[in-house]
C-alpha cells in the first residue's frame, strides 16, 4: 500500500553562484549561462539558468518527496518551454501520476515556474523505481477484459489508437467495462465520451504530434495498447495511389513501431500490445484497394517482430485481423451484399463489433499470456 506523499510543492531560489558552480561541475561553460554581456547580445536578453539544473529539481523530487529515500530514477521527460533567467525564484509543484504497488515502480508529473516572471519553464515526468523490490513479469497481477470489478473501477489504462470510428467506438465501449482507455483522436464534434473512455486530440498523421504526445505520457502509466487506426481506404490500384500508400504503411507500420519504442522505455508498464488489421492483407487481398492491402498484410509481421523487442519486459504482441464488419464506411452494406458474404460464412453471419472487442479482450487477459507474436484472423473460417 502506497505510504509516501502523492503531493509536493516547494520553491528554490537560483543565484550567480548556484549557475556557476553548477556549470563548473558539469563543464557546461556556455556562455549563455556565464556571461551577461554576451547573454545581453542575444534575444533571450540575459544569462539562463542551465536545463540540467532544473532536472536536478526533478531528481529532488523523486528523492526527496515523492516517493522518498527509497526511489531510483529510471526515466526523464521534459521539455523547457522558457528559460530561467537568473537570479529567479522557482516553485516547484508535483504529483504521483502512477504507481505499481507489485513491482514498485512509477510515474510523477512535475511543473516548475518563475515566480516572479509567471511562466512555466519545465513540465514533463519522472519515472522510478523503489529499491529492494523484486521485478517479476511473472507475478503480476493482469486484468481480464471480460470481468467488470465488483466496485466498477478501472485499475489498468490502455492507450487506443483508432477508438471513436465506427468498429473502434463499439470495441473501446467493451473495453471500457474493464479498462480505463484514453483514446486519440483528430474529430472535434464527438459527444462526450462513455464512463471509462477518455479523448486525447491528436492528428495521426502528424509525425511530429505523434512524438510530442508520447513523450508527455508516461508509459508507466499503462497496462496496454490498442493499435486500431486506419486511414479509410482509396478505390485504386497500388501503383497508382503515392499518397494512400505512404499514409496506409504510415499507419500500419511505421506509427505501430513508434508506439512499440515508447512501449519499451524503462519503467514501462506496458505489457499487452494488440495491433488491430483485417482479412484483406495476406489472407484476401483487394486489388482495388491496393495500398490498404499492402498495408495490412505488411502489419502481419509485426507481431513477431515486435514481440522481440518487448521480451525484456515480459510483454506480448499479436495481431487480430477482422473480415467486413458492417459499421461506418461499411454499414450502409445492402441487403443483396450481406446475404452473399453470409453465405460465404460458415458461422452464418457476418462478423459483429462485439466479436473483435471480446478477442482483443482476450488477448488482453492473463489467460492469453503465453499467446505471443501471431495473427488471430476473425473470418468464421471463410469459403472465401
């Protein structure tokens, strides 16, 4: 049970002497951060306190506060939205973002801001890690999707790419009876989300966004991923869709693989990652949509491949590729169309949002932990 403070505040005063002596013992000799007169030459108008030396704030709060005597410092993330022109007085305020009772390690958010001045000149996050505790993968208590606590709360966090389309809706709200989900997103007109179910504005298809995101959230702050975004699908073949292409391996590929590197940070406590793909790639491409296809079926190997970079952590990685499930670009299927491919369905009917959401719960589970690196294709063993 958690004993330190979740809280801390406190202010630190940064004089000449403190710069330079913290210069001296670093060799960061700059000077932007010793000499007035050629400080005074630039548009920052005068000497800055070094970056490092706030992150030596940070360090005091892991150490000193939350959690205390106990903590290592396992990972930073900061950014220096302005500089500390000295002499300034700073006040430092943190909180405990996220903690991991059984292996012992978390997160704390942390902001510091010139008093006198009224900007913020650091945010970002710590992670740690409290000594003596035993790390074991193996003993780790997972949460099954299909179980709704007795109390109704949600004790793991997923992130969710690709949640509020229309089959990514209905799957987050099945996962949101046992995950607390925070999903990106791009649209502005969305209601406001189910219980359990957060949104964060994020274009996908801005690299850049991507990497600033990821960098202001911890992934000791989650349990899993839920890789579901897709670009909808141009009507062309592949060598004549440029632009499709690069966003579709974009998409399934590259975003996949970007999400996996933050995944693998120390201090992760990511350990599910399910990659959400469909039917169309290896098992039954479209040649009119050509680089959906391409894309799709390129996303089979990544289970495999980034299972190999997880392993240290004791994470898992699969794949879970859907046929047509009749929802957003699909539900205005005719009648004629859904009887044809229900008839090329042994089970009868044509796949539902529940069937994904239940699988990828599944695999969520402590029941799937020695499921890893495959492709679980969702297609009622089509005749197809």
């Amino acid at each position: 049970m958690t004993t330190f403070p979740t809280q801390c505040e406190f202010e630190v005063s940064i004089a000449e002497a403190d710069v330079h002596t913290f210069a001296n013992l670093v060799g960061d000799l700059n000077p932007l951060h010793l000499d007035p007169q050629h400080a005074a030459t630039t548009d920052l108008g005068g000497v800055v306190a070094h970056g490092a030396l706030l992150a030596g704030l940070v360090s005091r709060v892991v150490g000193m506060y939350i959690p205390g005597e106990r903590a290592l410092l396992l990972a930073l993330r900061l950014q220096f939205p302005k500089p500390v022109l000295y002499p300034a007085r700073v006040r430092v305020t943190a909180r405990l973002a996220s903690f991991d009772e059984q292996r012992g390690v978390g997160s704390v958010r942390v902001a510091i801001a010139d008093i006198a001045r009224g900007w913020t000149v650091l945010t970002g996050s710590a992670d740690f890690t409290l000594y003596g505790r035993r790390h074991a993968h193996d003993s780790e208590p997972k949460p099954d999707a299909a179980a709704v606590p007795a109390d109704g709360s949600r004790t793991h966090r997923l992130l969710v790419t690709g949640g509020t389309g229309g089959l990514g809706r209905e799957v987050v709200a099945e996962l949101a009876r046992a995950y607390a989900c925070l999903c990106t997103t791009r649209r502005t007109d969305l209601p406001a989300p189910p219980d359990g179910v957060e949104y964060a504005p994020l274009d996908l298809d801005d690299a850049a966004r991507v990497d600033e995101f990821l960098a202001g959230h911890s992934p000791s702050e989650f349990f899993g991923i839920v890789h579901m975004s897709s670009p909808p699908p141009e009507r062309a073949f592949v060598s004549d869709d440029r632009d499709g292409l690069r966003r579709q391996l974009w998409h399934s590929v590259e975003l996949a693989a970007r999400l996996a590197r933050w995944a693998r940070q120390p201090g992760s406590s990511v350990r599910r990652m399910i990659l959400v793909g469909s039917t169309a790639g290896s098992r039954s491409p479209q040649r009119h949509l050509g680089a959906y296809s391409l894309g799709k079926a390129a996303m089979e190997h990544l289970p495999t491949l980034l299972a190999a970079d997880l392993a240290a952590q004791g994470a898992t990685v699969n794949l879970v590729a859907p046929t047509l499930v009749p929802v957003g670009i699909n539900a205005a299927l005719s009648e004629r169309s859904r009887k044809v491919l229900e008839g090329k369905m042994p089970t009868g009917r044509l796949l539902e949002p529940n069937d994904v959401a239940k699988t990828i719960g599944f695999l969520l589970s402590d029941a799937a932990g020695q499921i890893n690196g495959t492709c679980v294709f969702l297609d009622g063993g089509s005749l197809e």
